[in-house]
C-alpha cells in the first residue's frame, strides 16, 4: 500500500483503516478468535492503522478493544492504534464525557483492554457541551506528556468547534487535535463544505467512516429489493427512497465504469486530498477480502464529475442514523425561550 502521512504528525498510515465496530459485538462478529483472525487478515494486507472506542460492542464494556488487544499481541509496534472516549460507559453520570476526571480513568481502562502501555491517536468520541475545552485540552496534554498517548484527535465535530479547539489550544499553549473523524460516502458529502477545508488549513489528518453510506453502498440495498432490511427496523437510511434512488444511479455509474459499487465507494472515499484513510467495517473476511480487492483503484476526473452530477459536492443526501447532532438542535430548551419569556 501507499502510505499516507496523518496531518502533521509524521505517522504514516494506510489509506484504508479498519474499523473495528462490529468485531466483538452481537450485531456483527461476536466470535472473538474470527474477529482476531480478520483483524490479522488486514494487518497480513498492509492495512496498519486499526481504529476503536471504549464503547464499540457494549456489553459488555470494551468488548472491541478486548479483540484488538488480543489481536495485537506480538504486533503492537507496527500498528497505528487509534480509540475514542467519551460515550457513556455506565448508568454512572461521570462515567463518559471529557472532563479530566473521566479521560484519566477511560485512558488506563483502554489500556488494559488494548494490552499496551500507548496509544497512538486518543479522540474524543463526541464533544462535551458541559466541559470546557481547555479542561479537556489540558488532560490530554497531560498523557500526551507522560507517553500514555501520542497523538489526539476529535470526532462529529462541526467546523465551528474544530476551530475553537485549535485557537484554545494555541492561547493556553496545549496540545491541539492532529485528526478529525468524520462521516463521508458518496451519499453524505457535507464535510467538503466545511469540515474538509477547516482540518486542511490545520493540517489534520482526517480519518473518515462510513465510506460505504452504512451499508447502503454495497450494492445489497435495491430499488424493491430491500423490503426486509426496512423491516427489521436496522436502520432508518434504508428506508429513506431519495437514497435509494441515489445508489441505483451509482450503481449504474458503477457498472459502466466496470466496477462494482463497493470498489467505487472506498476509491472515491480516498480521493479528495483532505482524507488521509477511509475506515473500512467488514464483519467477514469474505467482505474484507472484497473491499481490499480494490485498494488500488484509482478514479479518473470523467468518474469523479459523474458523481458530482449525482450528488452536488458539499450536501447530503439524506441523515446518517449515527450522525451527530449538535445540542443546539436536539435538546428543545436550547432553541425555546422558556414559556414564560416567549410574549413579544
């Protein structure tokens, strides 16, 4: 593989990364020696940068980070190991969130599911409205300076906040976020509105997931042909017919272009210069092996003007159902007067 450098840190990773989501979880792989098996499978590739959370596959708690720890046993050092902190990992108010109080604790606990002493790239999962950033700045300086950690990202951060971020970080002289981790497919392009320029001006690297659109981009979801899929209530996008619409008239491209959907999705993922690696979410290694098949692909400007045409550059078709959504918009007493101040 041709390796990348991850924003400024001089790390070079892979433009495809696994994502380890559904490995050690009970909606994906819940066998743990055949997700270690997989997990070795993209290593044996050339894929070295391999991308977790303390949350993924709960219950029980780090249940992925479990399986990468196993996986990574006599390997560590030639792996790019990336976590997240930050979602809830009990009833316990303080246990999730950035404050301090709770980084030093989710920093330890990952690394002893993870079996390591570092962590190459820590993010933060989801940003914490009731925590300041410097306090959460501050912290992840701290293990930055103790070698618990080597790098620190964040992730479903608007543009707005990454900015802050990085001016709190130059005013209080602390570390600032390397990365960004955000969504992007070719049904969800609204990163290269505003996201994409901010982290390239920051020299971020950027690690996007979701390049196969949750699954809408594998050629499994069909115009008529995915009934059961909205049934079973998996996931709401399936249900959504304007993307449906949309990945019929990819296919199509797809397929006059000789490619198979997936193929098309992962390289256009890796096209635009502000990506540094594509998050790959294979729960087989027959799906791993596929999306692999085509890490070489390179699309051509007459394909990538193509797509455009298919879906406007900077907009979104339809909402992911892992998307993040600022509190601002989902908590209603942000955005309404208290009833008693309403009246002009």
């Amino acid at each position: 593989m041709r390796y990348r450098t991850l924003g400024r840190t001089g790390i070079k990773v892979s433009p495809y990364g696994l994502g380890t989501l559904l490995l050690g979880a009970k909606i994906g792989n819940p066998d743990h020696n055949d997700s270690i098996r997989l997990i070795h499978r993209a290593l044996d590739a050339g894929i070295n940068l391999i991308d977790t959370a303390d949350a993924y596959s709960i219950p029980p708690a780090g249940a992925s980070e479990i399986v990468v720890g196993k996986a990574l046993k006599g390997r560590r050092d030639k792996v790019v190991l990336a976590t997240k902190f930050g979602r809830p990992m009990s009833g316990d108010p303080n246990q999730r969130g950035t404050s301090r109080r709770w980084i030093m604790t989710a920093v330890d606990d990952s690394l002893r599911r993870l079996q390591t002493d570092y962590i190459d790239l820590y993010q933060i999962h989801r940003l914490d409205p009731e925590t300041d950033m410097a306090e959460t700045l501050s912290a992840l300086s701290d293990l930055i300076r103790s070698g618990k950690v080597r790098a620190i990202g964040s992730s479903n951060t608007p543009g707005t906040d990454i900015v802050e971020a990085q001016w709190v970080a130059d005013r209080r002289g602390l570390e600032r976020f390397h990365t960004e981790q955000p969504p992007y497919s070719m049904l969800n392009r609204g990163i290269e509105a505003e996201i994409l320029p901010v982290t390239q001006r920051y020299g971020m690297g950027v690690l996007v997931w979701g390049p196969l659109g949750q699954g809408m981009l594998t050629g499994r979801v069909r115009r008529g042909a995915h009934t059961d899929l909205v049934r079973a209530g998996l996931l709401k996008v399936f249900a959504d017919e304007r993307r449906v619409d949309t990945v019929e008239q990819l296919i199509t491209l797809a397929d006059e272009a000789a490619l198979s959907i997936t193929h098309l999705a992962m390289a256009f993922a890796i096209a635009h210069p502000g990506v540094t690696s594509a998050l790959l979410g294979p729960r087989t290694a027959e799906q791993l092996d596929d999306l692999l098949a085509g890490v070489d692909i390179t699309l051509g400007d007459e394909i990538l003007d193509r797509i455009d045409d298919i879906v406007r550059p900077g907009t979104d078709i339809g909402t992911l159902d892992q998307a993040y959504t600022p509190p601002a918009i989902e908590k209603t007493n942000l955005r309404r007067l208290p009833v008693g101040e309403r009246a002009a």
